[in-house]
C-alpha cells in the first residue's frame, strides 16, 4: 500500500501542476480504475494495476489558460521533454521526478475520420497523439472531487461505460500482448470490484449503441472473440495481470470460469 500511495502522490503532483487547466483535462489510461475506486467508491483499500504513465486527454485545440502554456508549465518544473518520434510535430513525451515520484506524461487527442494516427499541436508546443475512438471519452466524462496531501482538485475522469467501451474497441489494435492484457484486465476489475456502478455501465453501453452503432458492433465483436470459452485469449491475458493473492481461493480453472463468467455475462446483456 505504500508504494500505491507513493505512485499515487506522484498523480496529484501533476494535477496540481496543471490546476489551471483541469477544466480542459480528461484523466486517461490506467489511473482511471484507480480514481473510480478512490473516489467513486470510496475505497481506499483496492490494490488496482498501477502505472507510472499518466495519459492526459485534451481537444484538438487547447486554449492558453492564464499565462502559462501547458508546456510551460510541466517544463518551468524539470521535466525534460522527450521525443518518441520523427514525425512534424514529433510526438512528446515529459519525463521527471516530481516530488520524489518519476512520472511520465502523454497528451492524446482524437483521430479524426479514418486518417492514419498522427500527432497534433493542440497548443503552443504542446504535441499530442491522435487516436481513434479517443472521442468516446472526451464526450463522456464526469467530475471527482480529490482531497488528497492538502489539494482540493476537481478532475475529469471518462464515464465508466466510456472507459470499457474504449478500451473494448482499442485491446486489438496494440501491437504488445501485455498492454492487451492491460485493456482486458481494466474491464474486468471494473466489472468485478464495482458492483455498484454495473447498472450505469449498462445504461451507458445502450447509449451508445444509439451513439456509435457501428462502434457498438466492433466493440461487441471484439470482446465475443476474446471470450468465446474459458480457455481463449481473452481470459489467458487478464490472468496475467491479476495480482498474486487477489484470487488466492480460487484455483486455475475456477479464476478462468470466473473471468469467463463475468464478460460472458456482460455479453449476454448487450442487445
């Protein structure tokens, strides 16, 4: 739990770095699940898959906030800017130890159409990658309140039914497996640890076969691959990332029928 707290400080250091344009900030990546048990169900004990990357989701088009650019902002405090690419813009990355906690962070923005991915300058040197379906969490978010190490910050986190739906429709498009695994097990540990959201998640997943219904189809026809028995892919790479000890009274077969179980059912609700 230390190291959770460690790792987590290091986020709020972020956030408070960028306070000024939380406003405009999605929370992204694998924070989300931790934020939703935090302060959505207000459970500090959960252990959920912890990263030291931050993804930061913005629009195509940031407004300067005050006077400081994001940029600024970031760099004013150490971090150093890394290029993870060639191309014009060149994709950034900021990298450094804030507070004591090495973090990295990523800005994303949304993929227009069926254009190849690309990286965009959403404000003044500031670079952010292009993905598709990112959009599904920019339109569909909702507030938290986080009081934590003396701040008061209200972020933007996806609504839970965008968060699986994304990542739904983005598992098959990674190249690694683990990261695979990642969008897999995120899903599920939502699922599973957060009964008391299952009904909105449900809501929100009707809504968007309304919203997006060609989007539904892939994201449906995704997970019906990934779980057609107990033994496929699907359930194979969210074992792998189930923590020692989380199932400890569960056996092999008994952990693959229960995540089997749990998105066959989800599923079986699906229209």
């Amino acid at each position: 739990m230390m190291e959770n707290r460690l790792v987590s400080s290091g986020l709020i250091d972020i956030l408070c770095i960028l306070k000024p344009y939380l406003s405009q900030i999605v929370i992204g990546g694998g924070w989300v699940p931790h934020l939703y048990n935090r302060y959505l169900q207000n459970d500090s004990k959960m252990e959920p898959l912890f990263t030291r990357d931050i993804d930061l989701l913005v629009q195509k088009n940031l407004p300067v906030i005050g006077k400081k650019t994001v940029d600024h902002l970031l760099t004013e405090t150490g971090m150093i800017t890394i290029f993870k690419s060639r191309s014009t813009p060149p994709l950034i990355l900021y990298q450094g130890n804030i507070g004591g906690h090495e973090v990295e962070v990523e800005f994303l923005t949304h993929q227009e159409g069926s254009n190849p991915a690309a990286v965009i300058e959403v404000q003044q040197g500031l670079h952010a990658e292009a993905l598709r379906y990112l959009s599904v969490l920019l339109e569909n978010t909702i507030t938290l309140e986080i009081n934590e190490l003396g701040s008061q910050l209200i972020v933007k986190v996806p609504t839970p039914a965008a968060y699986i739906f994304n990542k739904g429709l983005t598992f098959t498009r990674r190249k690694e497996k683990i990261k695979k695994a990642k969008d897999l097990y995120y899903i599920f540990d939502m699922l599973s640890s957060i009964p008391s959201i299952k009904d909105e998640i449900m809501n929100g997943l009707l809504f968007f076969e309304n919203k997006y219904p060609k989007w539904f189809k892939t994201f449906k026809k995704n997970l019906t691959a990934a779980f057609h028995d107990i033994y496929s892919d699907g359930v194979l790479w969210t074992i792998s990332q189930c923590s020692a000890g989380v199932y400890i009274n569960l056996d092999d077969d008994q952990l693959k029928q229960y995540i089997y179980g749990i998105f066959s059912k989800l599923l079986n609700e699906l229209p």
